[in-house]
C-alpha cells in the first residue's frame, strides 16, 4: 500500500516556551524511532514543515532547531489565526502533527572557513535560529560567526535566553537592536532600525556569506546596504514564506513567479529573486 | 471493426455496468449535459459538451484525505484508504483527455499524490471524437485535434453521419471493454465522420513570449476588470488543479478535506496576518494565464491549457481565456510594428 501523502505523524509537546508576547517555541519528540530516524536521513537545515492540529488545520514553518540536534524539534510561531491559536493551545505532554521536512536548504557544507553574516528582524529569527545552531554545534569548520537581529520592541526579541548566551560566547559577534522608542530603560545594546545598525556594523563581504530574514520592508532597506557593502547578489540568502496547504508541489498557491516556494525554495538566493519580473507576487 | 449505434450508448454503459464497472458519462441533467455517474434510465448525450470535465472524477470536488478520532484532549489518525473501485469514463472528449497528461505529471512529480493515483490506475477513459465544435472550441490553438486519441484507452469516432459509433480499442485496458462490452458492440463497417472543424484562435508561442517580458504590463488590468472572481473557470477547466485544504470536526472526529480552490479568489493567498501578495484581481487573473503560459510549460513542458473552451462558456461576466490570449498576441504584434 502507498503511503498518504498527506497524513502527518503525531509528535508530543516534550517542551514549551514563550519567547515575546504570543510567540511560542514547542519542541516536538518524535513517535518512535523509524520516524526520528526518516526525518534526520532528509532534514537538512533550512527546510520545513507542516505543523497542525486536527480540526483546526495545518500551518507551515521552518524547523528551527538544528540537524545537529537529532532528539526531537523544535518551531517557533506567533498566535495570529485559527491554526496557530488551535497550536498555542496545546500544552506540554499533548499530541500535535507533523509533516517533513520538505523545501530546500541552506547549502552549508559549501560555506565551510566562511565568514557567516545573519540579518533577522523580530519573529523573522526562527528560520535562521537553526542555521545558527548548526554552525555553532561545528564551530570550527566556519570562520566568524556575526548575528544582527533586532525587533520592535526589547520584548519582541525571541530566544532572549539564547542571544544571552550568544552574546557571552567569544567565538559569536551578536549585535541586538531596538526600534527607536521601543527599549527599556535597562537596554544596554543598539537602537535604531536593522539596516541602520548593520550599515555600522559594517561587516567585511571578503570570503562572507549574509542570510537575512525579517518583515519586508527590513529586507528592503536591509539589501542595500549589503549591496554598499560589497556582497554580490549571490552570496545573500533569505528564505521566503507563502501561504500553503500541501507543501510538495500540488496544491498550487505559493508561487512566487515562477517559483514554488515549497519546491524550489523556501531558501533563495538574491540573485535568484532579483530576476523575478515582480518581488512579491 | 466495432461499432454500436449512436443511440444506444445507454446499452455499452449498461454491459459494462453489469461488468462491474463504474460508468460515467455526459448524461442530461435538467438543462445542462454533465458528466456523471451512469443509472440505468439515464439519458447520455454525445451531441452537447458536458459543463463539467473530466477531471471530477480523478480529482473530485471535494474528498476527505485525512481522519482522526477524539477523545477528550487526545486525538487517534485512522487510516483514509483511497478510491480505487474500477470506473470507464464514456465519450470523454480529447480536450479533457489532454487534460490528464497535466494532472498526471502535477499529482505525480517528485512526490506521488495516491488519492490521485488510485482512481487513475482503475480508470479506462474512452474518448470521442468531435464532429461539431462550438464559438468557444480552441483546441487547435493549443496543440490538440477534435480527433486526438493520444491518452485515451480507447475512442469512439462517430460515423455514417452519426448514425454509428466506432470503437476503437488503443490500449489494454480498451481492449478489456471490448470483452466486458459482449453484445453492446457489433461486428460491421462503417464510414467515419470528419472531424470538427476548429479555427486557430492564436499562437501560444507567442503568448508565452509577450508573458515573459510583460509581468508588469497594464494591460493585465485591462483585461481583468470584469473578473468577479467566481472561480467558475477554474471550477470548470480541465487541468486546474489547485486545491484548499480544510479541517472539519465533531466532538468525536475530525476529517481533513482536500477541496478545490482557486487562484482567482482573494482569500488564496491571503496570510493569517492579513499580508496578500495578490492582492487585486488583475494579480490573480495574471497568475491564471501566467501558470497555464509560462509556469506549467516551463517546469512540464506541457501547455496548462487544453482548448476546452468551459471557461469562456460558463463566465457570468463573459471572459475567455482564449479571448485574453489572442488579446495578448495582438497587444505582441502592436509592439513590433
């Protein structure tokens, strides 16, 4: 019997955490171990999932815990519709679904004694967190590591507990922002908008790599300044979010152009979307 | 050869019937001929194009693709096995079986779709020629023939003025309706009939050529402002294929049903955040044609198009994608000159 493509396995909530107001992190275990085993045999980072709760649907993220982390994963998502509400309502020890990993990946095995540059806004963090991870989990096969990520507000940041320890290790350059009027007055680090800041942080594009992740309009701004900076539309990575349903290629609505999100991406380089006749569409 | 009189399709359908076949076929439905599901006392109609294609019955409208039990705060996935009963699909014209060269290759690249795949293998399709086309017919435009057999597992190709009906068996899966058919089909000779005559309504060449250049093109606003964004093209055409998926539930199950959805409606794309990247309707019309022109040909090679002509008949606001593309060839040839 051919397997249904669209069932999902049940994973339990092994652990829950809220990271910023209506963001939550779960991380899910696996049913048993040919399951765990099947995933990591294909999961390589950057790829997502089809995360759901039956009754309410399906909802698509990345996974934003790292391949080198092969006990359970973890994802990271803002309560906003009916699926995510039917997620976030799910405490530790329940059951929620799974389908993946699917999509394409960050070609990291090609970066090795690069320099590495993330650029995130807000909940844009997640899909980057993984890549971070699994770069830090191999930290010697890559050169420097430069994170800058920045949100509305000090408690929009996510993953509070893990800048800490970023910002702590010698071996990570992690500069945080704040819009303007969104610090506390125990904010220590930057306040500006993310391109402001990395226009300051200016890091070198020689032997680099940047990945930027964030709402539109910090992409926007943000490219520029890379650009000014010297790194080559090929050497810039985003990862890109659509609405879907079947995530393999069928259900036909998250094409952006000519690109399925789900098939060709969701990692895409600059140069590939700058040949878009259209950006968002 | 095999032959049957043009009148008494309701005699093949019934041997096959008694054969354990699932028959459908265009049968007269109040006004309007629809594919269905053959009963004895239906009345099939060959001389009327069915208003809905053949896809219904690969892809149906709606089906449940997923089930689970619930039990307090805990939920149980159960098996949702597929549709696989043994169907003949009758008098199915090239236009929808040309169409299935495009669900096969979408339902089944890189990852299978079973659902799909299921009904497929137990389906044997029997195509019709066409003698008669109507103002909306535009096969020829896209690479098809009123007589096209390719996909078919067997054709009837009407003759003696439509008097008789050949039978003509192209694959195993004909051949076996030959022998479930027994007396509905006769020995004989007969002579047949000329296939419809349907005129080149443009090169989808150059439809594919103008897109590549003009994703930005103000006529996509032009010639979407009569969309209502009904979906009735995409409901009716052969090859559209994309689909919503939606979670219903009860205080004991749950069911997941994969339903048809369209790209012409505003809610296809919208995020739960509120962000559309389509976000107007000349957006959407732009990404119909562009998927079925450009984005279809490109991954497939195959165009996304059969000519089937159901869109321009069924459209309350009177668009044709036939109209849109000799449209744009003209809008093509204007910029040259």
């Amino acid at each position: 019997m051919t397997e249904n493509l669209y069932q999902p396995m049940t994973m339990k909530i092994a652990a829950s955490r809220d990271e910023a107001p209506d963001v939550r992190t779960v991380r899910l275990e696996f049913p048993d171990e040919p399951s765990r085993a099947a995933f990591f045999a294909k999961y390589r980072v950057g790829m997502f999932g089809l995360y759901g709760m039956p009754g309410a649907g399906e909802s698509t993220f990345c996974v934003a815990s790292p391949p080198t982390r092969t006990e359970y994963i973890e994802c990271t998502f803002r309560r906003v519709g009916r699926v995510t509400s039917a997620l976030a309502d799910r405490d530790v020890g329940q059951t929620l679904t799974f389908r993946g990993p699917y999509g394409n990946f960050f070609p990291i095995e090609t970066w090795k004694g690069k320099n590495i540059l993330f650029v995130a806004g807000g909940i844009a963090l997640p899909p980057l967190r993984s890549v971070i991870w699994n770069l830090l989990d191999r930290r010697a096969e890559f050169g420097n590591v430069t994170i800058v990520y920045g949100a509305r507000t000090v408690a929009d940041l996510v993953y509070k507990h893990e800048l800490a320890e970023w910002a702590a290790r010698g071996d990570v350059k992690l500069i945080t922002t704040v819009d303007p009027g969104g610090e506390t007055p125990d904010w220590k680090d930057k306040i500006g908008f993310v391109p402001t800041v990395l226009k300051q942080a200016a890091p070198s594009p020689a032997g680099a790599v940047a990945l930027v992740c964030g709402p539109p309009i910090m992409i926007k701004f943000s490219l520029p300044v890379l650009k000014d900076l010297g790194f080559p539309p090929g050497a810039i990575y985003t990862t890109l979010e659509n609405r879907m349903k079947c995530g393999v290629g069928k259900c036909g609505r998250c094409n952006v152009g000519k690109f399925y999100v789900c098939k060709d991406g969701p990692v895409f380089t600059v140069e590939q979307l700058q040949d878009l006749p259209h950006g968002d569409m | 050869m095999k032959l049957l009189d043009s009148k008494k399709l309701g005699d093949l359908a019934a041997a096959l019937a008694a054969n354990g076949y699932r028959v459908a076929a265009p049968i007269q439905e109040d006004d309007a001929v629809r594919l269905k599901e053959w009963s004895p006392g239906a009345v099939i109609r060959t001389d009327a194009i069915p208003i809905n294609s053949a896809k219904d019955f690969l892809f149906p409208r709606s089906e449940i693709i997923g089930r689970c039990k619930l039990e307090g705060d805990n939920f149980t996935p159960e098996d949702v096995p597929p549709d696989s009963t043994k169907t003949a699909l009758l008098a199915v014209r090239p236009c929808d079986v040309a169409a299935l060269a495009i669900l096969d290759t979408v339902f089944n690249w890189d990852y299978k779709d079973e659902f799909y795949n299921a009904r497929r293998a137990a389906m044997t399709i029997v195509s019709m020629a066409c003698t008669r086309a109507d103002a909306q017919c535009f096969c020829t435009s896209v690479g098809g023939r009123p007589d096209a057999s390719a996909g078919a597992d067997a054709i009837l190709r009407p003759a003696d003025g439509g008097a008789k009906l050949i039978f003509d068996p192209l694959t195993e899966k004909g051949q076996a309706l030959v022998a479930a058919a027994g007396g509905a089909l006769a020995d004989g000779e007969a002579k047949a009939d000329p296939p419809a005559e349907v005129p080149v309504r443009f090169d989808p060449k150059g439809v594919g050529a103008w897109l590549a250049d003009n994703f930005d093109s103000d006529l996509w606003t032009t010639l979407s402002l009569a969309c209502l964004g009904c979906g009735a093209c995409a409901y009716s055409c052969p090859t559209c294929h994309c689909f919503d998926m939606q979670d219903e539930a009860t205080r004991k199950e749950t069911v997941r049903r994969r339903n048809w959805d369209s790209c012409g409606f505003g809610l296809f794309t919208a995020h739960a955040g509120g962000h559309n990247p389509r976000a107007n309707q000349s957006a959407r019309w732009r990404n119909r044609v562009m998927h079925k022109f450009s984005y279809i040909p490109d991954r497939f090679k195959l165009l996304g198009c059969t000519g089937c002509g159901r869109c321009g008949r069924l459209c309350p606001a009177g668009m044709a994608i036939a109209d849109i593309c000799a449209e744009i060839v003209r809008a093509s040839e204007a910029l040259k000159k």
